[in-house]
C-alpha cells in the first residue's frame, strides 16, 4: 500500500531519514517496521519565521517496495538511420534537441564551434587567472554552452510549456541527483555539470549520432526556400534540416541569418551588476538568526523585485555560496555572471540585480536595437585584462567612487568606478532605488559596507528574438530554439524549446 503525506519537520529531523521515518509511521498510525521506502514528491524550505520548517510531501511504502523514482528514456541505435538532422550549438536547447531527435530515431549530428567540456574547464580557468580570453572557448561557448558553469538552478516558469518532469529526469539519468526530482528549487552546481554533459554527449554518440567540436556554423545552405544544410568556417557542408540552438552570446548567427533574408525583431531584456555579500549575512537575514544557518540548512538564497517609477528592477540568478566569474565572449567586450557548486559552502552571496529595458523605449526600431544598446554597456566596462568596474553598494547609494573594495570571490581585478559613468542614468537610478527598497524589505541590513557591486550583467537573456513563424512561412528545414532564438531564458526553458523544435522537425520530416 502507498499513502501520501504532508509534513512539516524541523531542519535536524529533515536531514535524517529514520526520524523522517518514524514522523510518518506515528502520523499514518503504522509500525515503522512496515514501513519499506519513503519517496520524497516535494521538499520545500519555510523560512518566515525564525523557526524554520522542511515541509516535505511524502509516498510511504507500507508493506512494499518502492517502484524506481522514474523510467529512463531507452534510446534506439541510430547508426543506420535513414534520417539525420543537423544541430549546431550544444548547449540545453542543442544536447535536449539532439536527445530527443535520437529517441525518435533521427540521427543527430551536432556541430558546435567550441571545445568539449573538460578544454573548456582549462580554458575558463586560464582566463580567470590571466585575463587572456579564448574567444570560440569560454563560458558562453564550448559543450554545455552557457549551461555548462552555470549554476545548473533547475527552477523554472516554463511548467506549462513543456515536460520538466522529462528534462529532470534525463539529467537524474546521465548523472545528476536524484533530488533534482522533488526540491522545490533544484540545483546541480557548476562542479557536477561538466560529466552529467559528458554523459549525455556519450549517450548520442554511443547511439549513432556524432557530437563535432570547433565547428562554427557561418550560413544556411538553402534550395528552393528550404533550409537543407549548413557550412562551416573550416570550408565544410552538412546537409539535413537544421535546428540552430546557438544561445545569445552568438551575435554572428543573428547577422548571417539576417542577411539570408530570416525576420528578427528587438526584444526587451534587462541589465545591471552581480551583487555579493557575504553568504553569513544572507544567512542570518533569511532565517532570521545571528547564529548563521546552522549546520543542516542549506546555504540561504533571496529573490526580491520591486517597481522604481513603473519600471521593474529585480534579482536574477541568485548564487548561495557561489562565485562571480568573467563571462565575456569576446575581447573588447566585459560581462560577469555567477556560479556555484553543488555544496554551495563558498563564504559569498553573488546575485544579478538587474533593471527591466524595454524595446518600445529604444531610440532604435531595427532588430538589433537593443543588442548594440546591451554591446555599449559591455563596451563601456570594458578594461584592458578584463579588469571590472565595481563599487561599494554604500558608496555607490552615496554617488561615491570607493577607494578599498571588500574581499571578494571575482578572480579579476576591480577598477574603482562610479557606477553612474558606466551605465545609462535610468539603469543607474533605477538600481539605486531598487537597492534602497531591498533594504527596507531586510531591516536596513541589505545596503552594507561590505557589498560589492560589480558591472555589468548583460546576458540575462536574448536582446533579439528571431520571428519562428515568419521562419516557418519563408520555407520549412531551418528550427530556430533555445535561449538565442529569443523563445527561453534558462536551462529548463531552453532544454524544453529545444525538445519542442526537435519533435516539430520529426513531424516535418515524417518520412
Ligand atoms: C555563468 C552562468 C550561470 C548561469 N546560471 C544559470 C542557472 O543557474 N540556471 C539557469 O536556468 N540558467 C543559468 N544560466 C543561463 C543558461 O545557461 C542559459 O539560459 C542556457 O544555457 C541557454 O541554453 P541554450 O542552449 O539556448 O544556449 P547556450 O547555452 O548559450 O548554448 C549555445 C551553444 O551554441 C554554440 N554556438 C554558438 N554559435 C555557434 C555557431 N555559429 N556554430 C556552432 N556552435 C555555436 C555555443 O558555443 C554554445 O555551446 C547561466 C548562464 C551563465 C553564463
């Protein structure tokens, strides 16, 4: 027999299976003894109050074991396949694309323009260290994509567009845990990523499919307004119908898919600075304690948003315990973004804080408006060395240049800057009053001298977005998906667009 319950338990008992064990036997009035496999459906954290609660909704096997927690996806061998579809890009959109077409027997051949996982870590790593960026390998490009060293956060809006349950699985499937399956904001961490995409590009491979590296896919083979393959900047061609999964770092892709005559428009977006505390501040001020979070909470994390004269200013990508990095692409150009491992035990806070820019306010109305407005913020922090601006958050409140900065976890070095020089008025203001409200909201314990601020968050999702159904109508074969076509904003959203595109193409080419 299977019963379901709900229960709300204090850190310590939540952190201990047998406790878990003997709540539910006491609750549902049976003997411990009969009680087989506890599965956890959702675990969530109530930290309102200073006594903070694990509520957990609970399957109790009475009498039974518990069946697997899912099925994994069985794939077909596609060695032989007669059909083949190309997949350029191998970030979420790309390897859940790819994964997909190999479930329903269409060979993938992924072409992707950096290198695999493990030269990209080498890579990421000489870059922190040195400054010196490889522009095709980095932390927007190479296998994984941007999800790579991402903070792996599997939290996602998208429930309606798509089978998360699906993408959740898959990763449990190559690797990742299986809590990822019933915490109420899952994560994987930055430091497991790397093999659970390994294993996911063996599994293409082992099957039949092929996974390229240092291929850069420069334009569309098209025939008679059908996209039928694409070619290389080595002076290759591959031919299939193309699902074109290449992120928003990509700005080539939208010049050469623009010059080929495909339709994209301006999208609103949003920008501003990674913020870092210290993770014992977060800590005390989320769950309510001096003491810090004690040793079976997780390091605590905050989302605020707020409204500055209409316009919404908000945390983005919030890292506990987790580290700014340099997220350039290309030289010329600063961008910091935030990570964190699956431990989150890191001694600092990182969080994008960010304002919302809309396309109808830009002066521009081409497609890439507000690209070039996100590439002068870019253009504009940039130092020689990827140095970054940063700031004190009291002194930047202040108006003031800061003349220490406090430790911090960015690998880089810090140019003193007053943010206001760096970034347009209404970005710089609008995140003044925002920081301000946030403060409020904390018990004036948010705006500290130990805060730093640091420019600039760009890439927060596509400032272009290329029209699908306008593609669509312009002749069949091409599938634009993922965070670069303007269609998703995070891993799961790009994972769950790049398993629609693929099954759309799998419909298209029924043959
Ligand atoms: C540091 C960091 C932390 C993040 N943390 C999180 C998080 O915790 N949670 C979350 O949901 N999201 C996070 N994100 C965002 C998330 O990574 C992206 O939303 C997601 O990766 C988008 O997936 P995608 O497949 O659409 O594009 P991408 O991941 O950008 O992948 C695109 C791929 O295409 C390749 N490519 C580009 N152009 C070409 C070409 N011409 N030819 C061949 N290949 C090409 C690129 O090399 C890249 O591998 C983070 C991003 C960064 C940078």
């Amino acid at each position: 027999m299977v019963r379901d319950l709900s229960i709300s338990l204090s850190p310590e008992e939540a952190a201990d299976k047998e406790k878990m064990k003997m709540r539910a036997a006491k609750k549902l009035g049976v003997r411990i003894g009969d009680i087989k496999a506890l599965r956890i459906q959702r675990k969530s954290i109530d930290a309102r109050r200073k006594d903070v609660k694990i509520n957990i909704t609970l399957s109790v096997f009475i009498g039974e074991e518990a069946p697997p927690a899912f099925t994994p996806v069985s794939f077909p061998d596609v060695h032989h396949a007669k059909r083949s579809a190309v997949v350029v890009g191998f970030g979420p959109a790309g390897i859940f694309a790819s994964l997909t077409l190999l479930e329903n027997g269409i060979r993938p051949v992924v072409l992707e323009r950096g290198l695999d996982v493990h030269s990209r870590l080498k890579d990421t790593a000489h870059f922190s260290r040195t400054g010196e960026l490889n522009s095709e390998s980095n932390y927007a490009f190479g296998e994984g994509g941007a999800g790579a060293f991402s903070d792996g956060k599997l939290y996602t809006r998208s429930l309606k567009r798509g089978n998360v349950r699906k993408v959740l699985s898959l990763l449990v499937q190559h690797g990742a845990d299986e809590e990822i399956l019933y915490e109420s904001h899952p994560h994987i961490g930055s430091d497991r990523l790397p093999y659970i995409i390994e294993n996911m590009r063996n599994t293409i491979i082992s099957h039949g499919g092929e996974v390229l590296f240092g291929k850069k896919v420069t334009g569309l083979i098209r025939r008679h307004d059908e996209t039928v393959g694409i070619t290389t900047s080595d002076g290759c061609e591959y031919m299939g119908p193309v699902i074109l999964a290449t992120g928003h770092s990509a700005k080539d892709v939208y010049y050469f898919l623009s010059a080929s005559g495909f339709s994209l428009e301006a999208k609103s977006t949003a920008a501003g600075v990674r913020l870092e505390h210290r993770q014992s501040l977060i800590d005390s001020i989320q769950y309510h304690s001096d003491s810090g979070r004690g040793p079976y909470l997780p390091a605590a994390s905050y989302s605020f948003v707020t409204q500055v004269n209409g316009r919404g200013v908000y945390s983005f990508c919030m890292c506990p315990g987790g580290v700014i990095v340099p997220a350039s692409s290309e030289d010329g150009h600063m961008v910091v973004n935030g990570m964190s491992p699956h431990s989150r035990g890191g001694r600092f806070a990182n969080s994008g804080m960010i304002v919302e820019l809309r396309k109808e306010e830009l002066e521009d109305t081409d497609p890439f408006a507000m690209l070039r407005y996100i590439e002068s913020i870019e253009q504009k922090c940039f130092n020689p060395g990827f140095a970054a601006p940063a700031e004190r958050l009291d002194d930047f409140i202040a108006h003031k240049c800061s003349s220490s900065f406090p430790e911090t976890s960015f690998p880089r070095p810090l140019v003193p800057v007053v943010m206001d020089d760096v970034f347009p008025p209404l970005i710089a203001e609008s995140l003044r009053e925002g920081f301000k409200a946030f403060d409020r909201m904390t018990r004036s314990r948010f705006i500290t001298r130990d805060a730093l601020i640091i420019a600039p968050e760009t890439r927060t999702s596509s400032p272009v977005r290329i029209l699908r159904d306008v593609a669509m109508k312009q002749g069949r074969g091409l599938y634009p998906a993922g965070e670069g076509a303007g269609y998703a904003g995070g891993i799961v959203s790009a994972a769950i667009d790049g398993t629609e595109a693929a099954l759309r193409l799998g419909g298209d080419y029924a043959y």
